[in-house]
C-alpha cells in the first residue's frame, strides 16, 4: 500500500466522505479479475507490437491496450503500476522512432527505410526481423507515455481552491 | 532535369530541412545549460537555413521528391520540393534564425526551463513539413504539429492575457484542423488518394465535380481559418501580442503564410478545374479582409496589435491575388508573399525593440528619434514597404497585384483592386500615425527611456536591411516569382515530376526466402 493511499485513508477515517482523487472501489473480485486480465490484456499488447510491422497491430495500438491495461490496474489497485514518470516515456520513444528512420537516412538510403530479414532458431523455426520494430516500439514508448500522463492527470484531480457549492 | 524526361528525381534534400530542427528539438530537451541550448538552437536554425538554400538551388532544375522509406509516390508518403515549397522553406527558415537570435538575446529563465527553445525547433519542423509535404493528409500531420507547439508557446508563462487569448487561438485552430481532417476524409473517399499529384491527375480525370469543388471550398475555409482571412481571422491580432517578442515575430511572419502557400497549392497544383466558385470567395474574402485589416491598425493603440492588423491586411492581399487567377496575378502574389514575410519579421523585430526601450506596450511616447535615429529609419522603410510606397520592395509587388487586378476586367476583380488601394492608403496612414507618435516629437521629461543592448537590436536592423535588398533585386524576385507562377501553371509539371510518366506499377514484393501471406493471428 502507498503511503499516499494510507494517508488518503486516515483522512477519510477522519472526514468520513470520499476526497477528490480517490479511487478506492475496494472490489475483491475486479481486484482478482484484474489481476489477470493485466496480464491476458500486456500479452496480447505485446503480441500486436510484435507482429505490428507486417500485419495488423502496430506500436499506436499496442500502447493504447497497455494504457488501458495500466488504467484498469491503477483502478482496481488504487496505485500506479509503474514506478516511473509516464511523461519520461515521451522523449526517448520519440528519439528512438527519429532514430531507426535517421539511420538509412544517413547511410544513403530512404528516410525510414527499414531492413528485415529471417533467422532460423531452433526453438521458433524461422521469422522475420524487422527494424521497423524499433520504430514501432518508439511509437509504443510514446504513445504509452502520452496515454498515461493524461488519464493520471485526470485521475489526479486535486482541486485546490473553493467554488461556490463546495462547502 | 527536363519534366519531359519523365524520370522522377529522388534525393534526400527535400527531407533535410524537416529532419534537422526535429532531431536537435529533441535533442534540447535533456537537461542542458543554458549556453548549450542557445548554441544547438542557432545550429538547427542555421542548418535548417542552409538546407532550404541549398533545396531552392537544387528545385531550379525539376520537383524534387523524397521517398519515405523508399515507396514510390501514390503509395508511399513522399516529401516533394518544387519552387514554390522550397521557396517558402527558405523564408521560414530564414525567419527561424531571427527568432532563436532574439530568444537568445532575451533571456527567460522560466519559458526556458519549461522548453521554450526545444518548442521553437518543433514549430519550425512543423512549418517545413507543411510547405514540403507531397500529400493532403501529411499536411494535416504537419499543421498540427505546427499548432502544437504553437498551442503551447502561446500560453507557455500563463499570464492572463496569454491564458484567454490563447484558448481562443486554440479553439478556432482545433475546429480548422477538425475540417480538414473532413475535407481529407471526403477528398479521399471521392478520388482514392491523398497525394497531391495523385489526386490533381484523378480530379483532371473526373472532371468538373460537384463532390470536388465542396471538397475543394472546405479546404479553402480551413486554410482560410488558418491564414486569418476575414471572418475567420478574429483570433489573430489578439493572439500574437500576447505571446513574447521573438516567438511573437515568428508566428506573425510565417504562420498565416502557411494557410497561404496551403491555398495556392491546392488551388494551382490540385483542384484547378473548377476554379469558378473559390476564385470568387477569394477575391471577395480578400477585398474584405484587406479593409478589416487597415481599419483595425489605425483602431489599436499598442504596437503589436496594429502590426498585428497589418498581417491580417496582407494576408487579405494575397487572397486577392489568388482570387485574380491569372499568371500576372499570381506572379505579383508570389512576390508579395517573399515581402510580406520578410517585412513583418522586421517590423516585430522593431516594435520589440520599442516596446523594451519605452518600457510599455502603448504606442504613446514620443521623441525616440532622439534615442534611437536608426530604428526610426528602419521602421519609415517598413511602413513604406507595408504600405507599398515606391522606393520599396512592397511598392513593385503591389505594383504587380493592382495591375493584374485591373486587367482582370470583371466587376469584381475591379472592386476588390479599388479596396486594396484604399486599404494600402489607410494602412499607410496607420504606420506613418505610429511613427509620427514614437519617433516624432520631443521626448517627455521623466518618461524612462531603457538602454536596450546590441544584440536585441542588431535582429531589427539586419532585418530592415533584408528588407532594402529586396527592394534591390526587385528584379530577381520578380523573375523567380515568374517561373514559380509559370511552374504552378503548367499542371504536368508538379504531377509528372512527382508520379513519373508512364502506367504505375505496383512497386515489387520484397524479396525473401518464402515472403507469407499476412495470417489473421494465430
């Protein structure tokens, strides 16, 4: 338990009304269920990232499921799931998606041109590599960084002056 | 190259100018000193410059067009640079080595930490895409990320004023940028494309179409919104004296211009079948937007709200030349633009200049010919070249547009060359009352007078001094201006230089050991 959420806690004790900001639904069966569905729900994210440069998926959609799997755990839970600032995702997404296109771009070739080929594992048989997932995966970091920081800024509302019928 | 060859000329340039102010953007925000940002600021900025130069140098011989990711042009996205695009480029990147000087010379601790410079990079990333992108679609990309970067520069320090009128900019450009995605939607589910030679080549093929010009007359209201035409322009002059001086410049001098070089690309290069309809808007927005724009500078009483107007003016005067739509029109339009840009740079660059020196935003003291003998001269030049007054660059443009104008022959090409003269009259009297207000006169006693240092002045005056050279090589401006106009003539020339001539082929399959289907997942 966040000692934020302990704090929000002993103020309700006190208060004995929810504050703006809480999020305490205290369900133990979407607590459960959301345990797993977190997990089904990243997976099949990590899936369409994976797959995303050649067939339907892609980092834009891959980010928008893990959001939406963060958010149901942040909303089952109370606490964010990740320890670090979403926004920080932004830039290094952004410098890595630059990045991947500015490579073959330097080197003489097509801005975003992207080099693939097969290896063969004996574990997965053959599969394709791609550079564009890199790109993707920046895509990802930006879009999960985006996502993030404006559901955490709606979620965090903290009203700091009076209105008239607040009292 | 010849267009008659056929062959498209892929290179990297078109590409550069977009790719530098993006990268060093990126690379401003890490926690660097404040010595460092300036240093990388002014490099991408002056980079920046140097590309566009040398993609203008490289347009003089056909489009050049850039591949992304090395897919053929209605396939892929690709960046196309003609004169037009990389003309523009030059003047926004030219304008982005101002501004970043005059943030360099104005320190602003608190803009600065929250990323004044890394926003400007991103700002000007987004003007060059919007001038080099081959497809509606990626100019959709490009004004917004144009308008984000604006959005957060106008209300970057949150002052009151910032706040209001920034949410005001902020909702009028949000629903603009709403229609276009419309007007993309609607041109693509009508011609199949998005590309611009694409979509000129198919819409020649349909011919006249009701469903095009609608498509047509929706994208000249949102670049009209964008370009602060008459009804759609209220936001602008309460927007850009809010913001801070160097950033102020920028938008006042390239931003509008955007929705501009948007109007003439669509309505030279795309949809020129049916040009009936926009032709009139045009001429009529124009003929009113010059008025509005006259009488509002010799309204306000602040220094950047009348030069504020005077954009608003100017850019009226390049819908009326559009509207003409004729070569001669066209040409005096393209000159114009290359004045109008250079000339408002300078005159924000002044009015900064001003308002630091008298410590106040009203145009009320008096005297500073005293103080400041040079700046005095700059702005007397400016608000000729404004005005149009003959020893300017603003006179031979104007000059160029009036006669086109009356040798458009109709009833309304007429009224609107008789609005344009009267509105240069008022303007120049709006200018001359600001000079005869600032300069003029003897300075009263007590009234601060503040020592502004060199480096704030030096942008003004070697902006005033790009405003004399255009005024020297008149001649060369005009001759570009011409072949640029005789390019966007000549339909084929952007389309085949883009497409390549012959049937298009489906670009091949990448060639792999065994390349699969795409499987619906597993």
């Amino acid at each position: 338990m966040s000692p934020r959420r302990a704090a929000k806690r002993a103020v309700k004790a006190v208060a004995d009304r929810p504050q703006p900001g809480d999020l305490l639904i205290n369900d133990p069966i979407l607590k459960t269920i959301s345990r797993a569905a977190f997990a089904l729900v990243m997976l099949f994210a990590l899936l369409l990232l994976w797959r995303g440069h050649n067939a339907p998926g892609g980092g834009f959609i891959a980010g928008l499921m893990t959001v939406g799997a963060l958010i149901l755990h942040r909303i089952a839970n109370g606490d964010s799931a990740l320890r670090l600032d979403p926004v920080k995702f932004i830039p290094w997404g952004l410098a890595l998606s630059l990045t991947t296109g500015l490579v073959p771009y330097l080197l003489g070739r097509s801005f975003l041109k992207s080099d693939y080929g097969y290896i063969t594992t004996a574990l997965t048989g053959e599969f394709e590599w791609a550079t564009a997932l890199l790109f993707d995966l920046g895509v990802y970091l930006v879009v999960v960084g985006a996502g993030l920081s404006l559901a955490y800024a709606l979620i965090e509302v903290e009203p700091t002056e009076l209105v008239e019928g607040d009292r | 190259m010849n267009p008659e060859v056929g062959e498209v000329i892929t290179s990297a340039l078109p590409l550069a100018p977009i790719l530098t102010p993006l990268g060093l953007g990126l690379l401003l925000l890490l926690p660097l000193r404040r010595g460092w940002r300036v240093g990388l600021a002014l490099a991408s900025a002056l980079l920046t410059l140097i590309f566009a130069l040398l993609l203008m140098n490289a347009t003089l011989g056909g489009v050049l067009v850039s591949e992304l990711g090395g897919w053929k042009a209605p396939f892929g996205i690709v960046m196309a640079a003609d004169r037009l695009g990389s003309f523009m480029s030059a003047l926004a990147a030219l304008c982005g080595v101002f501004t970043v000087w005059l943030m360099a010379a104005q320190p602003d601790p608190v803009r600065e930490r929250h990323h004044s410079f890394a926003l400007t990079s991103f700002l000007f990333a987004g003007v060059q895409l919007s001038f080099l992108t081959g497809d509606l679609f990626n100019l959709f990309v490009a004004f917004e990320v144009m308008l984000v970067a604006s959005y957060a520069l106008a209300v970057l320090g949150s002052t009151r004023e910032q706040l209001r009128e920034g949410f005001r900019y902020i909702v009028m450009n949000l629903s603009a940028s709403a229609l276009l995605v419309v007007a993309c939607g609607l041109a693509y589910g009508t011609l199949g494309t998005l590309n611009f030679a694409h979509l000129a080549q198919r819409s020649a093929a349909l011919g006249p179409n009701t469903t095009v010009t609608a498509v047509g007359v929706l994208l000249l209201i949102v670049f009209a919104a964008k370009g602060a035409l008459f009804p759609l322009g209220f936001w602008l002059p309460g927007t850009y004296p809010a913001v801070p001086h160097a950033t102020g410049a920028f938008f006042a001098a390239v931003l509008t211009k955007v929705g501009l070089y948007a109007l003439i690309r669509v309505f030279t290069t795309v949809f020129g079948q049916d040009p009936q309809l926009p032709d009139t808007l045009l001429l009529v927005l124009g003929a009113v937007t010059m008025l509005y724009g006259a009488l509002g500078a010799l309204s306000q009483r602040e220094w950047r709200r009348i030069l504020s107007f005077t954009v608003v003016g100017s850019v009226g005067y390049l819908a009326f030349g559009l509207g003409l739509d004729s070569p001669d029109a066209l040409r005096g339009s393209l000159a114009y633009l290359a004045v109008s840009v250079v000339v408002t740079l300078a005159m924000f660059l002044i009015a900064a200049v001003a308002e630091r020196a008298s410590g106040m935003r009203l145009v009320r003291a008096r005297g500073f010919i005293e103080f400041l003998p040079l700046l005095a001269a700059c702005f007397l030049l400016c608000a000729l070249t404004v005005a149009g007054l003959p020893p300017s660059a603003g006179f031979v443009a104007k000059y160029a547009l009036i006669r086109a104008g009356l040798e458009g022959g109709t009833v309304l090409a007429g009224i609107a060359t008789a609005s344009a003269l009267i509105s240069s009259f008022i303007t120049l009297y709006a200018l001359l009352r600001v000079w005869s207000s600032f300069f003029w006169g003897r300075h009263p006693q007590g009234e601060p007078v503040r020592r502004v240092r060199w480096p704030e002045r030096l942008p003004a005056y070697l902006a005033s001094a790009l405003v004399v050279a255009l005024a020297v090589f008149a001649g060369p401006l005009l001759g570009y201006a011409r072949a640029t106009a005789d390019e966007l003539g000549s339909n084929g020339y952007y389309i085949l230089g883009v497409m390549g001539e012959g049937p298009l082929n489906l670009p091949a399959r990448p060639k792999g050991d065994d390349v699969q289907e795409p499987e619906d997942g597993p």
